[in-house]
C-alpha cells in the first residue's frame, strides 16, 4: 500500500490592509485547481530546518542558500495585526494530501483565501500557468 505524507505549497505572499480599522488574519487557506479538480490545502507552521536553496543567477551555477524569514506572515498578521495601507510580507506553508498524481502543482491555478477578524474573507487568484523552478527547499538535520 502506498502511503504519503502529502504535499506542500511554500509561498510568498503580500498583504495590505485596505479597510479603515486595523485588523488580524485569523485563518489562512490555499485552493489549487486543474479544470474541475482541485485540492484545499491547509496552513501548517514552516519548520525551522528549512531554508531555500537558489541559483546565484540565471547563468552561474552556483548556489546560494537563503534563509526563510521569521516571523512567518501568519505569525505576522495574527499577532501583530494589520494596519490601514501597510503592507507586509512573508512565507506561508500549505499542506495538502497527495492522493492522486493526476495534478502537478505547477500547473494548477492557485487561490488563497483570508479570513480577518471581522470575519470578511478576501481571495487572490492567480491563473494556472507554467511555473518556473526557481529554488529547492533545503532541510538542515541540525538546525541550530
């Protein structure tokens, strides 16, 4: 029986406040479809080992290794809160099951959802499109 731990969506997302009350982000969630078929994803915290490594540039290939920045932007807009016309920025880690293969993430439109502490929900959507690769998540055995 083939068993799996699922998949993972690891994006960088910025977020402005728009209304005139400062708020928080009190649930986060990620939709990847192909056509009719898609997979909710949910938010699970980006362990500590993990970094991202990059090409130095489109035509060297050495690599350069950089850090996930803390806090988190769920850490970020659930404690410090969001205020009017600033924006902020961050990583965000998504789980979701690996059931089937039948849909690549890089292919798939991509939809996160956030639900503020008035309880407004606000989307963005991007299209599906190719998705370059542009770096690899490292996982340290020691994270110090």
């Amino acid at each position: 029986m083939f068993q799996s731990n699922g998949c993972y969506v690891l994006t960088n997302v910025r977020i402005t406040n728009r209304g005139a009350a400062e708020t928080t982000i009190t649930n986060w969630s990620l939709q990847l479809s192909v056509g009719n078929d898609y997979r909710q994803a949910t938010l699970v915290p980006i362990p500590t080992s993990w970094s991202i490594e990059r090409p130095s540039s489109a035509f060297d290939s050495k690599k350069k290794l950089e850090l996930i920045s803390r806090p988190t932007l769920d850490e970020i807009t659930r404690d410090d809160g969001l205020r009017p016309g600033i924006a902020k920025m961050g990583w965000l880690l998504f789980q979701y099951d690996d059931y089937r293969t039948a849909m690549p993430p890089y292919t798939a439109a991509v939809r996160v959802d956030a639900l503020d502490a008035f309880g407004e929900q606000h989307t963005a959507r991007r299209p599906a499109q190719f998705y370059e690769d542009t770096g690899t998540i490292k996982i340290e055995s020691n994270p110090s």
